[in-house]
C-alpha cells in the first residue's frame, strides 16, 4: 500500500494557492504536476499554446507586455501566494520540501537530491545526442553502455531501501524525478528493453502508478503532441533480437534445463526439439542416425544445440551465457557480468561435485566415498545454493 508523506505536513500547505505556468505540453514541467498529483494538492495549470513547431508566439508577446511575469525570461514558473518561483527543478525541490517528499532526516533529503540530479543525467545525455544531430551509433552507445550504467545504481537503491522507492520508506521526489524520465521516454523502442533488466525499477514504475493521486491524473491527463516526438528516432538503436531458437536436445532435463528456464523467464519462444532416450541405458539410437545423416547439425557431435536463425552454437554452458547476454540477464555492466559469470561457475562446481558422487562406483573403495557422506555433500549444496542469484538458480535445475 502506498505510504505518502505524513498528513500533518500536507494538511498545513493546503490552503496555498499553486499556480503553473508552462506550455500545453508534458515537457519540464511535467515533474511538476505529477508531485501535485501524488500529494492531491490543487493547482491551478496555465498552459500557453505551443505547435509542434515549437512555436509559441502568444507567450513571447506576453512576455514583452510582463517581463515581471518571466523572472529568468522563460517557463516554467510557479506563483505561490502571488510570489514567482523559475527553473523547473527548483521548483521541483521547493514542493518536495513543502509536502514532505525529501526523506525523513537532511542526510535522505541529500540522498534524493543526488539521486534526482542522477536521472537528469539521463536527460542530458539523451538530448545531446537529439541535437547533435541524432547519430544512429551515439545511440546505440547510449542504450548498450551509457544508459544500463546509469541505472544500475538506481536499482541498487530500490533494492536496499527495501520499500520499493529509491529512497527510503516513502515515496520521495526522486521516484517522481523518475516516473517523469520513463513516461517522457517509454516509446523510445530500446528503452523498454534496457528498463527490463532492472526488475526493482520496472516494479517502481507499477507502483508510483498506483499512487491514487497518480492514478487519478494519469487517466484524465490529455495525450500530447510532445509524447510522440522521439519516438522514431533512437529507433535504429534498438537491440536485435534473433527471430527464432530451436532447442535440440534429448527428452529430459539434464544439460538443456538451464538453457529452458532462460528462454522461459524472457518469455522467449522457442522451438523445444526433443530426441526420444531409454531410460536406464540412455541409448539415444534415433539421434545417433540423425547425426550421420545430418553431422553439420552436430558441430561437436553432441547435444546440446542451439540453432540461432539457422546458426548452429553448441556446448550447455556457452549457450547459457549467449542466451543471458542476448535476453538481458548478465546485469548491467560488465562488472556485474562477471560477477554473475562467476557465481555461475561456482553453481557448475556444485553440480560437478554432485555428477562425480552420482556416477561413482560403490564397489571403488575410493570412487565410493563420496556416498557415504551424501548427506553432508547435499547440506553444502544447499548452503551455497541459498547465496546464488537467480541465473545460478536456473542452472542448478539438472
């Protein structure tokens, strides 16, 4: 259930009177309005005509005639009980401070604070590849490497809040700061595709839309021409993605369950090709046939392989590693890759500790001494199995 700001320090700042002004768009003052919303603070929204020309010949004549009313000579700004405030974060801060939404103690505030000049990073970086000129490779650097390092540390902040805000136990003007960069910026097609990487900021989304205020403003706030204006141009950077996998491997789980349950968790589809295998013996005669018949199938003359748009890869564990690089789940840089490959092939030492007692003989004094401690070997797997992220746990299903 969402926790807002307590009531006694919104209930004192409900008699003032808010007004904005902008243009008839989302822009830099959206942010602005969704902090209203979230607290169900009235407002009063002037907003001037502006074309998706960016022409607004109505405000600059106003200008000329009140000067007074533009202090830094542009909008946003926002009167307060006939006092001006400009620059769209300053007035972002200012509300905060006046409902509550800058933590618990002046060391949150500064947490949020950083955090909210962190996501306007975001910003920054995206515009000045707009107005440099829109190249199709600043782009694709942007969304493969700048944008998945910046968000990696908003996720960790989601993730030890423990409350599923970035900051603290409440909603905070940074989650507005950015709910206000994601619904600016969702229809940029790879964006959706970096977001999924980050489950903590992806459930932070759902629940600022499910702040009631929010709620609330979101379904009666108009579609804006502004919403549409980038949507096809960071198109080109969008991740490719193969068109179709096809599995070959036996009917069981073994050294394919892994690569399963990653196609499974990306709700990837795939072709699931299954060779019949007697159980007990695990004669696999029809494959055998298939692969005299077919050896390029079998690049090196086993299974498991994975045809990727006619490609053939094999080897388990190399497939595993392609299909979480491809479908997003080696983290978020190429530290977080590594650790996860790490723990990875601490998973595969458990299995193959597991594979050396199960194939031992028990009439091998030495091969045979495994089982006699099985009960240990089991309490240690399940030890360390309790430590591994979730692409580790995915492998230990063998």
């Amino acid at each position: 259930m969402w926790q807002g700001p307590p009531e006694d320090e919104i209930e004192e700042k409900v008699d003032r009177t808010f007004v904005l002004n902008y243009f008839n768009i989302g822009g830099r003052a959206e942010a602005i309005r969704l902090t209203f919303a979230a607290v169900e603070q009235d407002w009063m929204d002037v907003q001037w005509d502006m074309a998706p020309d960016f022409n607004h010949d109505n405000m600059v004549a106003d200008r000329e005639k009140n000067p007074d009313g533009y202090p830094y000579g542009q909008l946003p700004t926002l009167e307060v009980d006939g006092k001006l405030i400009a620059q769209s974060h300053a007035i972002e801060r200012y509300l905060a401070e006046e409902f509550g939404l800058l933590g618990k103690n002046d060391v949150e505030a500064a947490l949020i604070d950083a955090a909210g000049e962190h996501i306007n990073d975001l910003f920054s970086s995206f515009f000045a590849i707009i107005f440099s000129g829109s190249d199709a490779e600043k782009f694709k650097k942007h969304y493969s490497e700048y944008l998945p390092g910046k968000l990696g540390p908003l996720e960790n902040h989601v993730q030890q809040s423990g409350s599923g805000w970035i900051i603290g136990d409440r909603l905070s003007l940074a989650d507005i700061q950015f709910y206000y960069y994601v619904q600016s910026c969702n229809h940029q097609a790879p964006l959706a595709g970096v977001l999924a990487k980050f489950p903590g900021l992806e459930a932070l989304k759902a629940k600022f839309e499910a702040v009631p205020g929010i709620e609330k403003y979101l379904k009666a706030r108009p579609h804006t021409w502004d919403q549409d204006m980038f949507q096809d141009v960071s198109a080109d950077a969008a991740p490719e993605r193969p068109e179709k996998f096809t599995l070959n491997y036996f009917d069981l789980r073994a050294r394919a369950e892994c690569a399963r349950c990653i196609l499974a968790a990306a709700q990837q589809e795939y072709q699931d090709n299954r060779w019949p295998i007697e159980a007990g013996t695990f004669k696999h005669d029809e494959m055998e046939a298939d692969k005299k018949e077919n050896p390029q199938n079998y690049p090196f003359g086993q299974l498991p392989v994975l045809d990727v748009d006619g490609t053939k890869i094999a080897q388990s564990h190399t497939i595993e590693r392609y299909l979480a690089e491809t479908l997003g789940f080696m983290g978020s840089n190429d530290i977080e890759t590594a650790l996860i490959d790490a723990a990875g092939e601490h998973a595969r030492d458990i299995g193959d500790k597991w594979t050396t007692i199960i194939f031992s003989s028990s009439g091998d004094e030495e091969k045979g001494k495994p089982l006699r401690n099985i009960t240990e070997v089991i309490s240690r797997i399940r030890c360390k199995f309790s430590r591994i992220k979730f692409r580790v746990m995915v492998e230990m299903v063998i």
